[in-house]
C-alpha cells in the first residue's frame, strides 16, 4: 500500500507541477486503485462469506490497469485501445461466475483468474510499440511490461509449487501470496519508475522545444535554429547548403493592413519553408522576417532549386482570410559551405547573396559561389 501510494503520489505531482504532462492523473488514479486493491485483501481476511470482497479485488485490480493503460496511451500520443480494452471487460464480467464458482487453489481457476491481467499487460507493450517511440527507455518499458505480463502466466505455475492457502480468507497468509504479491509488486515498481523517468526525459524535451520554438511561425527561433544547424554541419561537413530569406516590403504590409495580417503573412511563409523542405532540413526564424534554412547533405543546385520553388509558390499565393487579397514576394540567397566555413561564415555569405537579391529588384534568388569570389555570383530570377 505504501509503495503504490508513493507512486500515486509521485504521478499526482507530476500532473500538478506540468499541466502538459499527458496521462500522469490517468496513472495517478490506476495506483490509487492499486492501494484499494491492497486494503480489500486485507479486508478478506476478516470476512464469512469471501466471494463479495474477493470479486471486488479481481474488478478493482483490473480497472487499476485499465486507468494506467489509457495514461501509458495518452503519454505516448497513442489511441488508447478502446475495442481491446472492452473486450477483455466484456469476458471478465462474463468469466466470473465461472471462476468463483471453481474451487478455491485450483489450477483453472487459477488461469482464469489471470488471464485478464496478461492480457491488458501485454496491452500496455503493444501501446508503446504502436507509438513507433525506440529510445533506451521506450524499449526497457517494453520489456517490463512483457516481463509482467509473463508473470502473471507464471502464478498457476507457482501455486502449483508451493501450494495455496485452503481458502481465500488465509491468502494473504500464505507462501504462494508472499511469492504471487512480491513478484508483481517488483515488476510494477520498476514500470513506475521507467514511466516516470520517461515522463522526466518527454517534459524536459518538450521544455527545451519550447525554448528554441518561435510561436509565431512554429519553425525553430534563432537560438534553436544556431543549436541544431550547428550539430548537423558538425555531422554533414561541406555537403551542406544555407538559404536566407527574408519577406520583402514586410513594413508596408504592416503599415497597410495591420501587424494581424503581417504576422500572418509571416506564419504563411514559414509553413511553405517547412512543407517544401526535405525530412531532415533545418528551418528556422532569425529575425522579424528573415529565415533561414540549412539543406544538410545538399549541394548548391539543390538549395537554388528549393529557393525557386518557394520563391515562385509564395508569389503565386493569395491569403484573403487575412483579409488582403493580394499576393506577397520574398527574395532568397543560397550559399554552399566552404571548406572551414563556420555556420556564422555561411550564414553571411548567404546573406550577401540575398541583399544583392533584394537590390536587383527582389522576388529573386541570388547563388553565391563558394569558390568565387564575393562580387563573382550567379543571379537567378
């Protein structure tokens, strides 16, 4: 009882402390079930007639595990199985007679009796398998959870070794009890604690996005944009291309029809950046209109041809929800890294490459050659 409740206590907490946490209160309510579970097994062994209480300690255990499954669920962004679940409901409550109705210790009563506990155990390892989730934690999750499962399979094996208690009122007394209640308390122990680590290692990520998530346009702000471009030229080398972009005449939207419709206009541009972007671009906002965009594993051509599609999509859009019923322009400078270029070097020469862009007349692209030199650069419109 004390350990479910320190763990009930300590999802509770997490739930409080992080409103985003998703499924800590579900997990919170699944261990508090868990200490009533405990309290009704003590509650047996006072009781005349014990069939009450000891079909309140089978349903309670399982909606115990039902609450903690839709928290696993929740957590990992997965559809809780919903048929699955009621499924095994609908056959406990119809397994019941059967099972009570069996003598007490017997091995088909036995297996009966924990076959809904399999089975919504190994629930929770499809859950997390379905999320597509592979870190070191995800599969160490996996694995208990496979491992609770098995024990649960296991009990009619154990009793059948070291015998059972003659009745249910002198269970908790028992040795098969001492093994049956140890095994699974262990095995649910470390699950809680793998989910809370789990818990701690989502929330953190999720703070750290946050930190480097410009609100506005949804893509990574320059500090974030800095962080990760840094550690992909780390990884790609030279193979890497840089595109700056930048809305142009951003003052005169504002001025015209209100910073509303600029921040529009702004938050329209980054998702074009994004969706015409391959899997593993870097896309960020480094300024009040001015973004950025690492190709990594990409040569120049690619940047030149990714800029265009972008250039010409965006010129070509019309946003009459904003209610400016006009198109917009933006002008683009690509630049492939040069041997030793840092990301500050790349970031200006492809900065001069879309200034020479907004100079000759915006809604261009202008290539900068990294073996050239700076007044020797390719223009395309």
């Amino acid at each position: 009882m004390s350990v479910a409740g320190l763990i009930a206590a300590a999802f509770a907490v997490v739930a409080v402390t992080n409103r985003t946490a998703r499924g800590a209160w579900w997990l919170a309510a699944g261990c508090g079930l868990g200490i009533v579970n405990v309290g009704l097994e003590f509650l047996l062994t006072r009781q005349v007639d014990p069939t009450p209480t000891g079909i309140s300690i089978f349903l309670v255990f399982l909606l115990a595990q039902s609450f903690a499954l839709i928290g696993v669920a929740s957590h990992y962004r997965v559809a809780p199985p919903w048929i699955a679940i009621a499924a095994i409901w609908v056959l406990t409550i119809l397994a019941v007679p059967v099972i009570f109705s069996l003598p007490y210790g017997s091995s088909p009563r036995l297996t009966l009796y924990q076959m809904p506990y399999f089975a919504m155990q190994s629930l929770f390892a499809i859950v997390i398998v379905r999320s597509g989730r592979r870190q070191a934690l995800d599969l160490l999750l996996i694995a208990l959870q496979i491992v609770a499962a098995l024990i649960y399979l296991a009990k009619p094996l154990i009793a059948a070794v070291v015998g059972t208690a003659s009745s249910p009122q002198g269970y908790m007394a028992s040795t098969y009890a001492a093994i049956s209640q140890s095994a699974s308390v262990v095995a649910l122990m470390a699950i809680a604690l793998v989910l809370l680590l789990v818990m701690m290692r989502d929330t953190t990520a999720e703070i750290v996005a946050r930190s480097e998530t410009d609100p506005l346009s949804s893509v990574l702000n320059r500090r974030g944009f800095e962080q990760h471009a840094g550690i992909a030229l780390l990884r790609y080398g030279e193979t890497a291309v840089l595109i700056a972009a930048d809305l142009d005449d951003f003052k005169t939207i504002n001025d015209s029809f209100g910073h509303a419709a600029g921040d529009g206009v702004i938050a329209h541009f980054a998702a074009m950046l994004v969706d015409a972007a391959p899997a593993d671009a870097i896309v960020g906002r480094i300024g009040g209109e001015e973004f950025a965009v690492l190709l990594p594993d990409a040569m120049l051509s690619d940047g030149r041809i990714y800029a265009e599609a972008v250039r010409t999509a965006f010129a070509a859009a019309r946003l009459p929800v904003l209610g400016v019923d006009r198109g917009f322009t933006a002008s683009f400078g690509v630049a492939q890294r040069g041997p030793g270029d840092s990301l500050f070097d790349l970031l200006r020469r492809a900065d001069a490459a879309l200034y020479r862009a907004k100079a000759a007349g915006r809604n261009q692209v202008r290539v900068a050659l990294e073996e050239m030199p700076v007044s020797a650069t390719v223009g395309v419109a």
